[in-house]
C-alpha cells in the first residue's frame, strides 16, 4: 500500500526493520507519531502537533495556490470561522484529511482536483473521487465535501451545490452495528484482568458510570465534581454539542465509580494534573485517539478476543463499545428515552430507539413465553 507523504512528516525504517515516522518542524522538538499515515489514530494526532507548532500545514497551496483555485479556497475554509469555531475539533480532525486528499485526486489526465478553479467544479469529480470507497467512507467524504462547498457557496465561489444529486452507496445485507456493544461477562472479564487501584479500572468504570465519549472521559477529573446534599456528581458540557445545544450534563457518582477513584494512589497522577485518567507518566492523554490507543492495549491485557458480528465484520472491544452498554445498561434498568438522553447527552430520541426496542423484544418475548408455559400444562 503506498504510503502518503505529509509536511513536517519524516518517515523511516529503523534497524529492526520497523517503519516509523516523525514529525519535524523547525523550532520545535521531534515528535513521533505512531500509526499508519492516513489512518484516524495518527491524522488525529499530526494535526494536533500542526496547530501546537504554528497552524495549518502549507500541504495545499503550499502559500502559492492560485486566487479561486480548489487549493485556494480550502486553505481559506481552514482558516476560517466556519472551520476553525464551528466545528468541534474532533470533527475538524475528520474533515481535514478528507478534503486534503480530495484536493491532491487527480483526473484522468493527471491534474490535481486543487488546482482547478472551484467554479468550474461539478458533480463528476467529486463522483469520481467517491468511487471504490466503501459505504462508510463514501458517507464521510461527502459529508466532509458538502461541508467544504457550503462555505464556497457562502462565500459566493459557487453558485451552488454540485454534489446535490448524490446519494451515497447502499449495501445488500445487515446494517453495521458500528462498535462492539459490551456485555455484562466482559465487563466482568475486565475487572477481573484490572483491579481497583489501576487507571485501566477506573477508565472503564468512568465510562459505564457516565456514557461518555472517549474524547470527553480522558479530559474530565477532580474539576468536574460537584458536591451535593443527595452524593457527588460529575457536571461537564460534551465536546460534540458544545457548539450546537450547548448541554450541560450532571451526572451521580456511582458507588463503583466513587470506589474506583478513591482506589487509586495519589502517586499515579503528575504534580497538577487533575484528570482522572492519566498515561503512564501520571500526565493527561494528548488526545482522545491516544487514550482510545491506551484502551485497546488494556483490553487485550484483559483477553477480550475480537468478535464475528452479525453484519459480517470482526470487531474487537474499545472505549466507545462501554458508552452503548451503559446506555444497554439504562434501557435494561428501565429508564426512559428522556432519562437515558439526560445522561448520554443525545439530542434525540431516534439515537437511542435500537436500546428501548431491545428491552421491550426481550420483556415482549418473556410475557409471551409465560403465556405459552401457563397455556400449555403440565409436561409428563
């Protein structure tokens, strides 16, 4: 698979035949990211570094894009409000690398798309540039694209939306179930392999007790508390919403939580750090895809073995998989849709109908498997 190149990226194989890869910006310290260039976990993280070192990279454009140019008014949509403010950065994080690697396609004749003029662009290179992609992926460059035009539009370099007529591929066959739903014997599983004492412990507690999303449980600490006549809770606003519902969620300390967080030494966490959830060197995670990285190796420690699901794909267990077994887990417990959404932070109730509908089949199925059972009599 060929391998893509970035700007302040210097890629190598080491003496033991490992391929690793840097990133070098003049005045900053080296840094190596790990992953594969192009993959989430290490996009995540090259970008982070980008904005910590000085901002955007010059990868398209280059400072020399010509006015009106694909390559022109992208860097612009970077740097704009519209990127930059309304987005949450975990999105910016998806969106960049989409864009950049739309930009750098190629016609058939061997153009790159960004150095074409945005108003000439029309529905075939954007079709051309979906083709082979998976339905996922297909989603997600769209979304991205019209995300990207839509600013052009607003900034009259388009009159308007030439992806309007498309629609994204449609797969024969079960829907994706997304990740790994945890279930009660590998919630036990895992705190059998990590003790009270460990962060391993206290990530996975803190994430069943609050439903969080990776990239808000790795930030969320002794800030957060907030002390009450009826027991401790955890306040925070989730990333995602923050720039559309603005919610703020309060959430009850479970006694596992509460048990988790007083078992941990306070030698663990560095001199200042307030996070709950801290990396080897007692610091905070750099990122939401580092910690999401540190959860995976937890997992394997504790023997969770990838699963076959029902769609097709082999998944394993991770982070966001203990956010939809809480969520399992408040469905199960009788909670209502509005309940559930005030501790997930859902704007919607159709987010959280495949946990209510599962709840009512298996209480529908018992009362009529009594029914059969008080129908039928005695067996002799």
């Amino acid at each position: 698979m060929a391998e893509i190149k970035l700007e302040y990226v210097n890629s190598f194989t080491d003496s033991r035949g490992k391929r690793r890869h840097v990133f070098r910006r003049k005045g900053h310290k080296r840094t190596s990211i790990k992953g594969r260039p192009g993959s989430q976990e290490f996009m995540d993280r090259y970008h982070e570094l980008v904005a910590k070192t000085g901002g955007s990279p010059a990868e398209i454009g280059k400072g020399k894009a010509k006015a009106g140019t694909i390559d022109a008014v992208m860097l612009a949509f970077f740097r704009s409000d519209a990127f930059e403010k309304a987005l949450a950065q975990e999105t910016q994080n998806t969106w960049r690398p989409i864009l950049e690697r739309f930009a750098a396609h190629k016609t058939p004749a061997g153009r790159r798309y960004g150095d074409n003029r945005i108003a000439t662009l029309r529905e075939k290179p954007v079709r051309d540039f979906l083709a082979g992609k998976t339905a996922n992926a297909q989603k997600n460059a769209l979304t991205a694209i019209r995300g990207f035009i839509r600013y052009a539009v607003a900034q009259k370099f388009l009159s308007s939306d030439p992806t309007k007529e498309i629609e994204v591929l449609k797969v024969d066959g079960p829907k994706s179930m997304g990740h790994m739903t945890w279930l009660e014997p590998q919630v036990e599983q895992y705190r059998k392999r990590h003790r009270l004492g460990t962060v391993a412990r206290l990530a996975l507690e803190l994430l069943l007790n609050i439903a969080a999303r990776r990239l808000d449980a790795h930030l969320i600490g002794q800030q957060h508390i907030k002390r009450t006549e009826k027991g401790d809770k955890l306040v925070w606003r989730p990333n995602k919403t923050k720039r559309s519902t603005g919610k703020l969620l309060s959430i009850k300390i479970m006694p596992t939580l509460q048990a988790a967080i007083d078992a941990i030494p306070n030698k663990t966490r560095a001199d200042g750090v307030l996070t709950f959830i801290v990396n080897e060197y007692g610091k905070a995670f750099a990122s939401a895809a580092a910690f999401g990285n540190c959860f995976a190796r937890w997992c394997r420690a504790a023997d969770l073995k990838p699963v076959l699901c029902d769609d097709g794909k082999v998944r394993n267990f991770r982070a966001h998989g203990l956010r939809k077994a809480a969520l399992r887990m408040l469905a199960h417990a009788g909670c209502t849709g509005v309940e559930m959404m005030a501790v997930s932070g859902h704007s919607s109730l159709d987010q959280l109908q495949e946990y209510l509908e599962e709840v009512e089949q298996e209480r529908a199925a018992d009362a009529a498997m009594s029914k059969l059972a008080n129908s039928a009599g005695t067996v002799e």
